[in-house]
C-alpha cells in the first residue's frame, strides 16, 4: 500500500538523496534515461533541511521505504543551486495573467522522482495531489522546470495540469521548459 506524506525527519531526507543519486544521469544507462528520465539537480542534507521548512518536501512510501518525492522549492533559495540561477532569472521577466510573476506567491517544484518499480502506477500524480492539498491554501501558482531531453517527465507534467510558459537554453546548449501550473 503506497501512503503520502509530508517529509518529517533526517531519514526522509536522507532517502530522498539515495533516491535521488540513483537517478542521476551518471548512474543510469543512456537508453533508461531517454525512457524513463533522470534528475539532474544534487542535492545535500543540510540544503534539502533548509528547503524543508516551513513547507515540507511531499514523499511517497510503501510501508518505511521511500518511493518517491517531490521537492519544495521556495523563491529565496533561487541563489543555493547553481543549475537552477538560469530557470529563476527567467521566470524573474515572465509573467502570469498581466503581473509578473517575480511579484506573485509562487513556489517551485526543486525535483520530482520516481522509484523504478512504482513507475506507471499513479505515484507521480498521488504526489502533486497531496503537494496541491498541502500548497494550494497558500500559494496561487507552482512552476517547475524540465529538460527537453526528458521526454516523460514532461508529458506526465502536462497530463497533470502543467503548462508551458517558457522554452529557453542554458549557455551549455541544454534546453529547459518552465512550465507553470494555477491553482486558482
């Protein structure tokens, strides 16, 4: 049985990152990262403590085993990690229903990942769904951004109400889309 939760203790944490070091591209052949996708932020302790609070991360466990996560990003972490500065100096000259959204409540989602075995069962969804429950008395709008090179976790974006906003490239030639989903 697949529950979801709020993440609430160092364990919860630390699971997300060996999650999340098992789906990085290094750590996975090329073909299952053009079917399945990778994650492509690291992440550490101390910074996924910070981001945490005051509105945790959402995880997905069968039993006590981690199988997913969807991370919480808030705005004033948007100089911690380097590969994302480019996302937030986008969406800083984007704008949403003629305001900019550098002037509206919004949070990212810093990563979602999916356990190889839970894939194609609903856990992508059951997370928005219970991240939507926990955010959406708060914050009007969530954006992410995904890699063009990530096929999957962008049709699974749209499907679940995402749309984007934004094709742009980093100065590496890697090509992003900042998608954006209202909640009002």
């Amino acid at each position: 049985m697949i529950s979801f939760h709020k993440a609430n203790n160092t364990t919860d944490l630390e699971q997300i990152l060996s999650l999340q070091a098992a789906n990085r591209p290094e750590n996975i052949s090329s073909s299952e990262l053009q079917e399945q996708g990778f994650v492509t932020v690291r992440h550490n302790l101390s910074l996924l403590q910070a981001m945490n609070n005051p509105f945790s991360h959402i995880i997905a466990k069968e039993q006590e085993k981690l199988i997913a996560y969807a991370l919480v990003m808030l705005k004033k972490f948007k100089n911690q990690i380097p590969v994302l500065i480019p996302m937030f100096d986008q969406i800083d000259h984007l704008e949403h229903k003629g305001q900019p959204l550098a002037a509206i409540d919004y949070f990212v989602i810093g990563q979602i990942c999916i356990a190889k075995g839970y894939r194609g069962q609903g856990v992508f969804y059951g997370l928005y769904e219970k991240m939507k429950q926990e955010m959406q008395p708060i914050f009007p709008l969530v954006i992410t951004e995904v890699s063009v090179r990530n096929p999957r976790s962008l049709k699974a974006h749209e499907k679940a109400g995402f749309e984007t906003i934004l094709e742009y490239a980093t100065e590496d030639g890697e090509k992003w889309e900042i998608l954006k989903w209202d909640w009002r």
